[in-house]
C-alpha cells in the first residue's frame, strides 16, 4: 500500500549505490506516484527530454544553487 502522504519532490542523481540507478528510480517514483515531482542530475552524462518520465526534468552538474532552485520552483508550480 502506497504511502498516505508521499513526497512532493525527488531530486536524484543518475549514479547511486546500490541496485537500481536515479533513472530507474524516476520511472518508479512516476509510475507509483505521478504526482510526484522528479529533478534528475548527472555530471557524467547528458539526458534528453526524451529519456526521462514524464514531467521530469534534468539538471546538469555543475549546476548553480540558482539553477536548482528555478527547477523547483518550476516543478512547484505543476504540482496539481
């Protein structure tokens, strides 16, 4: 049973520990929870619009506190 009160927001790297990575984490946080907002960053590589779920957007390292904080904000406002 999904959680009453999920988060708002993810922000992940695409690299992580452990056995799925933050792109397979996004298409999961998306599916399960659509209202869910996901921000996915890398310094390694680059993603297209294409490659992420929907409604997602990617930041990419080096990035600007600035930055991260218009994406945000960008996502705060498709909150529904």
């Amino acid at each position: 049973m999904p959680p009453a009160d999920p988060a708002r927001f993810i922000f992940t790297d695409i690299n992580m520990p452990g056995p799925i990575d933050g792109l397979e984490l996004a298409d999961i946080v998306s599916t399960r929870f659509p209202r869910v907002k996901v921000i996915v960053t890398s310094g390694k590589q680059w993603l297209e619009p294409k490659e992420l779920p929907d409604d997602s957007l990617f930041l990419p390292k080096p990035y600007r506190p600035t930055q991260l904080a218009r994406l945000v904000g960008q996502q705060a406002g498709r909150l529904a």
